[in-house]
C-alpha cells in the first residue's frame, strides 16, 4: 500500500505540472486567435473569457490523456534513473503488478475524460456556438468601437467614430467608405460618407437605421476621373437586420444522448470518438509503463521522443478514421475500434517483450556455460 501510494503520488503530480503547461500553451494559442476577431471586430471583447471558458472541457479531454501518457514516463523513468524501480524490482515487484497500480491512478482520469467527452464539452461547445451565433447576428453598430476602423460585411465596409455615448446611443466625427460591386467598371466604385454625428434609429417594422447629419457623400470609381460630391443634412444608412439563430450545427455541440441510436455516419463517428477518449487513456497507460523502462546509464529521456512519436501516430490514425467514418469509407462496425486494437497489441507487446528478451537471453547463458 506505501508502494502504491508513493508512485500514485508521483505519476499524479507529474500529471498535473504536464497538464498545467499542456493548457497554458493551448489556450494561449487560442485566445490570441479570439483577441485577433475581437480587435476585427468579430467578436464583442466581453466575451473573450466567457469563450475561453466554454472550450475549456474541450481541451482538457484531449490534454489529460497526454497528461498521464508523459507523466508515467518522466515519473518513472526518474525512479529508474535513481535505481528506485531496480530496488522494487528486487522486492518482486514485476512490470504486470506495476501496471495494475498505475491503472488505479488512470482509471480516475478515465473517468474524469469520459465526464469531459460525454457531458461537459458538449455543453460547452453548443454554449460557445449559441454565443456565436448572437455575436454574428449583431449590428456594426454595436459591435463599433470609437477611435477604430472596423472592417464589416466581408471588408467591403469600413467604419469609424471619433466618439460614442456611453449608452451607444450617439456618435460624433463618423467616417463610412462602402464598395460596390457592380458588374461593370462604373458600378464598382466606391461611396464615401462623412459626418459631424449620426445616432441609431430602429423604425416600426423592426428596420434599423444609422442616422448621419451634417454630411458629405463622396461618389467615384477608382481610375475614372467620374465622381460626385454631395452636401446632406440628413442621411439614412440601412443595418443589417439581427437574426439570430438558435440552431447548433457543430457535430461537437450535440449531446450525447441524441447521438446513441442514430444511424447518421456523422453522429456514428462522434459518438464513437467520445468513447475513444477514455479508452485511450487506459490503452497509452499500456504503453506509457514499459517505455519508462530506461537504463541509468542511458538517461531518462532516451525513450520520451519515440514514446510521443507513438502517442502521436495514435491520435493521428484516430483522428483519420474517424473523418473516414464520417465520409463513409468505414463500416461503423469497424469504425475507430481497429486503431484501438492495433494500439493495444502494441502495448502487451511492449510490456511482454522484455521479460521474454530476458529469459531467451538467461538460457543462452544457461546453454553456453552447459557447453562449457
């Protein structure tokens, strides 16, 4: 019991320190990409946290398995770079007993993976998608932000705004240039408003309306000498009317539950994806604990490249069948269960071949000093 508390402990530290990097470098790269769309103005800067927090369950199913996968290997290889495993080998402490208590500790993650796939990352990616969905149906007036050009309608509109009430009620110095695509050289040209303020105006039908005054309206098209400059009082620049969607498309999105029993190869191939998260944890937990192994002399991170090159062909061959699954070029009988099956050879292999290694070589010895 003092055995297996002790290289429970350590795995499980060595876990969380790998898991902890693990997050940070993801989540960065992500909320980088978010801050990116928010500073286009695709996305409202409020909800930058609120966003990282939805996909927060989807990175962590995928991150714990690698978790544990590099925290057996660092933990153990540094007990058997300092001889501890050479002593508890000693004590009769065989690599099928180690791999018994190592699967206590990965079990519970296991289980932890199975909560993330089966329940909480779905929920966040269908949250993060109905946030979406609200952000896209939003105006270019609320989205609008003073002091900046913000590109909308696919680039083809720029906006500015020297300033905004704190209410988004009212604006001061505006500044709108719109393309237009016409289909010859005179209709593509380019329309350029300017006014001393503008306010938004929402009519009965549920129109809205950017009200601009005291203005000028600049018409030309880029290379023609043609343009037209016009003096308003008064000018009405018609928004985009919201609509926001409640629909969750995204195949990560849909619950569980929705997805047993359907016969849709896109429900088949998510379904079985969720329960290969777990099942991955016990499978690299296999292969994790005889790639530990390493000789003192040797170093503990002789093995850790080769070892991730394996964890990676693992998930890759995963994440291939299962678009293949979905494109129906595999039965979902066979669906992704074949890769485990690959994967869990290689594993009893890896964790059989030395004691095998070892007994071969004994009786070579035992037959050359017979012949001796």
């Amino acid at each position: 019991m003092i055995v297996f508390r002790y290289l429970s402990r350590e795995v499980l530290l060595t876990l969380s320190a790998v898991s902890a990097v693990l997050l940070v470098i993801t989540m960065s790269g992500r909320f980088v990409k978010f801050l990116a769309q928010a500073a286009s103005g695709a996305l409202d800067p409020g909800s930058l946290f609120l966003i990282m927090g939805f996909r927060l369950p989807g990175f962590l199913q995928l991150i714990l398995p690698l978790g544990l996968f590099l925290g057996i290997l660092l933990a153990y290889g540094r007990l058997y770079l300092e001889s501890e495993m050479t002593v508890l080998s000693a004590t009769g402490m065989s690599q099928q007993r180690l791999l018994a208590m190592t699967m206590v500790p990965a079990t519970g993650v296991a289980l932890v993976v199975a909560w993330l796939s089966m329940s909480l990352a779905p929920q966040g990616a269908m949250q993060f998608q109905l946030l979406l969905n609200k952000q896209d149906a939003m105006t270019e007036f609320d989205t609008l932000e003073p002091g900046r050009f913000q590109a909308l309608n696919d680039g083809t509109r720029v906006t500015y705004t020297e300033t905004m009430t704190d209410d988004r009620s009212n604006l001061g110095g505006v500044f709108i240039s719109q393309k237009n695509l016409g289909l010859n050289q005179k209709d593509r040209g380019i329309s350029i408003l300017v006014a001393n303020s503008g306010r938004q105006e929402i009519r009965p039908d549920g129109n809205r309306y950017l009200i601009l005054e005291n203005g000028y309206r600049y018409d030309g098209s880029p290379g023609l000498a043609e343009y037209r400059a016009v003096k308003y009082d008064t000018y009405g620049v018609m928004l985009a009317k919201p609509d926001i969607s409640e629909e969750v498309t995204d195949r990560d999105a849909l619950p569980t539950l929705s997805l047993i029993g359907n016969p849709e190869l896109r429900s088949v191939a998510e379904l079985q994806w969720r329960l290969s998260l777990p099942l991955l944890v016990f499978i690299v937990t296999l292969m994790a604990v005889p790639l530990s192994r390493v000789n003192p002399r040797q170093g503990r991170f002789l093995k850790l490249l080769p070892a991730i090159l394996l964890y990676m062909a693992y998930l890759t061959i995963l994440i291939s069948a299962r678009g293949s699954l979905e494109k129906g070029k595999l039965s979902p009988t066979l669906g992704l269960w074949w890769v485990h099956g690959i994967f869990l050879v290689i594993g009893l292999g890896l964790l059989y071949w030395e004691p095998i290694r070892l007994k071969m070589k004994s009786r070579r010895g035992l037959k050359e000093l017979a012949r001796g």
